[in-house]
C-alpha cells in the first residue's frame, strides 16, 4: 500500500458509531493520500467524517476497516512511533489558561521528552515566529481567541513534527485573526516543509490554502485535486439567480432547462444556479425566458466557478444547504 512520496495515505477507511437504530456510518470508505510539503485540505460540511478521518490518522481511533499510514508508518500497527511524527491541535483548546504561554509551551515540550533547556529554546523560536512573545509571561486564559488558537498551534510544533494535523483550526475567528492563521499555516510548508493536513468547512479557506483537497460529504469522498483543478473542470460560467418566491424554482428550472445555452441547471431553496459557456452572452435570453414565465428575481451574478459549484455538481446539493441540515454524525458514540 505504501507509497515512498506520500506523506499521509488512508485507504477504504470505514468507521461506524452508535448502536441499532441510531449507528452512524461516519465514514464510508474513505481514500486519498497526500504529497509531503503541501497544505492538504479535508474539506466539507458539519458532520461530514472529517475529524473521525483525522482522529484515526492521528491514532485517536480506530478504524472498523480499511488502512493509513501517515509518514510511511502504519497507525495501527506501529501508533507510538506515529505519534512521534505528527503535531495534532483539535478543534478544543489544548493548553491550560492558568498557565502562561511560556509555560504551556515547555510542559508541552517535556512532555515530549526535551530538556527543560531545549523546550525553553525551541518556546522561544515559536513565540517569536507567531507573535506571541510579548504576551509570553501573561496567563494564556486571558489572551484573545486568535492568539490562543495561535498557541495551541505552538504546542503541536514543539517537538518538530513531520506532519501537523489541524482540525478546524479558524473555526470562532473573526476574519482578521482568520487571515493571520492562514498566513502562519501558509509559512509551515513554504520555510519548514511540514506536511499540513487541515479540516475546515470554509470554503475561501480551502481554496485560498490548500494545494490539494478532497471534498468528503456523508462519509464519502466525492472529489479530489487542487481548487484550480476541481473548479476549471466546470468549463463556462455560473450565472445565480435569487428568485422572490422560492415556490417559483420549479418554473424557473423549466424556462432555463428550455434555453440552448444553458447546460445545467440546479435549484437550492431560492437560488437557482445555471451553467453557461458565457454568461454575459446569455443572460439576455434567460432573463427574457424568466419574464415570459413570470419569474420574479431579487439577485443576478455571473461568475467563475467556485468550491460551492464543484460541491454542487458532486454532491447534489449547495455547500450552505449541506452545513445547515447535515446530522452531526460524529457526535453518536456508543
């Protein structure tokens, strides 16, 4: 199975919670791998399967079947030698708010088996490297929420891992403090050459870190490749159409289904998305056909592709439709 230029390679992974009538299939044979050096997105809704992914790579748990190895290093026959190789920093925070930064970091380094002289050091270079050496004496408790997700970042590359696992890791963020983290992440695989595999269900996040993505709805995988490859796969154009009354979609999706230059076309709620060669060229005819069919819109954009139009051909449904009404399936254990 193992592949000597992958970094990370998970192979029909399968992994059931609960019992009777509430067992979740979490995962459903899921596989991807990932080259060494790049940030590696896992992206999808809430309750999609990618931190029950990321905890069996991790060898928090165990998968029911299927394989991984992360480093070479199978995660389930060799576990402490893999989680001598990877930084792990969940979606809760890790470090002791009563402790200062400075503190956290060398517990977190000892921990790991370093002297209390090279967890100073190697403290000291994270601090610096994400700003939080000014606030390094204070009690973490009392940092603000970007700086601390900064932190538990720190702690996860205390002890200089190969590969670093990042589950939701801006999720809470205001936009500012987002923008800052994916500087910082960015800078991982570019001056240290860390593998970074991250779990997000933002959209702009995967496209604007990731080299590489799958796409994982329902415990499935139901895309792969880089955001410039999954999106130019949708040749054309998206034009999105806000109707006034959703009770009108059917209508809509009849007159564009009638138009030659429309070659799909897909309703969500009120919205109805229409693929074309070229947008401007076409929106005459289908602004004229949604007249003639009495089609009230409040909203008309033409655009490029986006993560959302590839969710959307893959997985039937919008992005924002699936984050709102997926179960939380990684929540049922038994």
């Amino acid at each position: 199975m193992s592949a000597p230029d992958r970094a990370i390679e998970a192979v029909d992974l399968v992994k059931t919670y609960g019992r009777a009538a509430r067992k979740v299939r979490a995962l459903d044979g899921v596989t991807f791998s990932v080259r060494p050096g790049i940030v590696f997105a896992l992206l999808g809704p809430n309750g999609a399967g990618k931190s029950t992914t990321v905890r069996i790579l991790a060898t928090l748990s165990s998968p029911e079947a299927g394989q991984a190895r992360v480093a070479g290093v199978d995660v389930r026959r060799d576990p402490a030698r893999v989680r001598r190789l990877i930084g792990y920093v969940s979606q809760k925070p890790a470090f002791d708010p009563v402790g200062t930064g400075l503190e956290n970091l060398v517990l977190h380094g000892r921990l790991h088996g370093a002297s209390a002289a090279t967890a100073r050091r190697r403290a000291g270079e994270l601090l610096d490297r994400f700003d939080l050496a000014p606030a390094a004496r204070r009690p973490a408790g009392t940092w603000s929420g970007g700086m601390q997700r900064k932190l538990d970042i720190a702690m996860g590359l205390m002890h200089r891992p190969r590969v670093l696992f990042l589950d939701e890791p801006t999720t809470g963020l205001d936009p500012e403090a987002r923008r800052e983290l994916w500087t910082q992440i960015s800078g991982l695989t570019r001056q240290d050459g860390l593998t970074v595999l991250l779990t997000t269900h933002y959209l702009e996040e995967a496209d604007q870190l990731a080299a590489e993505l799958v796409i994982v709805d329902a415990g499935r995988v139901v895309a792969a490749g880089s955001p410039d490859q999954l999106k130019n796969d949708l040749a054309g154009d998206t034009v999105r159409l806000g109707l006034a009354d959703r009770t009108q979609a059917a209508r809509a999706h009849r007159a564009m289904g009638g138009l030659p230059a429309v070659t799909e076309v897909d309703t969500d709620g009120a919205v109805l998305r229409a693929r074309v060669a070229d947008g401007a060229a076409a929106l005459p005819a289908m602004l004229a056909a949604l007249h003639t069919a009495a089609v009230e819109l409040t909203a008309v954009s033409v655009a490029r592709p986006s993560l959302d139009d590839v969710y959307l051909r893959h997985a039937g449904r919008s992005f924002a439709d699936a984050d709102r009404t997926s179960a939380v399936r990684e929540e049922v254990r038994s």
